[in-house]
C-alpha cells in the first residue's frame, strides 16, 4: 500500500444558504385541533297537525335527528354535544350527542375525513343511525325551541397535507324528524 500523507484525515466543509421569496406548494403539518362552538337556539318551525292538541301524548315510534355534514379537512372530526328542548327559558329535556357524555354518552359522533353525507340518531337506532333513547322524549315534551350546547369538536393529533392557497372548510347543518315531516332545520356554521 502507498500512504497518501498530504490528504487530510478530515475534511471540513463550511457553507452558507440563503433563501428569499421561498414559496410553498405544500406543506405538512401536525394539528392538535379542538373547536368550540357557541350555543345554537332554534325556534321549532311548526309542528305535524296531529301534535296541536294538548290531550294527545306525543311518543313517536323512531324520531331521527339528523346533522348534514361537509368536510374538506383530510382528517376525520370527532363532535360532543349537548341538545335541550327549551318551553320558554325552562329547560324540559336534556341529551348528549358523542362519546364524551358519561352514561348519557352515545357512539361515537364521527365526521370522515374529506366527506359529505348525513349522521343520523334516533330514537331506536335502526337503518345505520346512532341510538338517542331520549330523542323521543324531546318531542314529547313539544319543546319550543332547541339548544345545541357545549359544542366540542376534535381532530387527531396527526399529521395532514396543506395546499398554498386552499382554504379548508367544514360545516354542519342539522334536523329534527317526526315520521314524515321536518320540524327544525338550520342553516350551515
């Protein structure tokens, strides 16, 4: 072998980078998301003809209340919250929607990641819906109004793809359903 002594056991490289104007395409980015929302009161629009008289004990067979969602986050939402029906400013019945509601907790309230579809509870939970056992005794109470309270919506900690310039929405709009008739809707938040 031939020894090379004039080259250095190291070799030390100094560099200096500079960037002005970078502009991204993409970036990914890690979300610890939690929203709230304020409360949501709905006037009931009207009830079915047959709710008018006060002799007459509203038990519907299966009520549903349904949440119209739309997502464009690339990551799935999960949402608590709590429904009241209201007679004037007396709360007569309380629920929970969502996994985080102790023993009023229900499955689970998931919106997919890049999804628009409808999540349904009702009373007895059949056809795919969530079970709300307490959804037929809201509208045997005939509240007036409706109030969507402590509203808590997350996100997994995780890691998600951004595009420069492209906004991200979600919205959710919900209603209530006695057997065939609508009796509250709202508009999307």
């Amino acid at each position: 072998t031939k020894d090379f002594p004039t080259i250095p056991e190291k070799i030390n490289l100094k560099m200096h980078l500079e960037f002005k104007d970078i502009e991204y395409l993409t970036a990914l980015v890690s979300l610890d998301m939690q929203m709230t929302s304020s409360d949501k009161n709905v006037q009931i629009a009207s009830y079915p003809d047959f709710f008018d008289s006060s002799d007459i004990v509203v038990d519907l067979y299966d009520p549903q209340l349904r949440f119209i969602a739309k997502s464009d986050l690339p990551l799935p939402l999960d949402l608590n919250a709590d429904i009241a029906g209201l007679k004037g400013s007396t709360e007569v019945v309380r629920m929970h929607l969502g996994d985080n509601g102790g023993e009023k907790s229900t499955e689970p309230m998931i919106i997919p990641a890049l999804w628009e579809g409808t999540l349904a509870f009702s009373k007895l939970g059949k056809d795919g819906a969530i079970r709300l056992p307490e959804l037929g005794d809201l509208l045997m109470a005939k509240p007036e109004e409706i109030r969507i309270s402590d509203i808590n919506i997350t996100a997994p900690d995780d890691y998600m793809t951004i595009e420069n310039g492209k906004s991200l929405n979600a919205s959710i709009e919900y209603e209530l359903y006695a057997p065939g008739e609508s009796i509250m809707s709202t508009m999307p938040n």
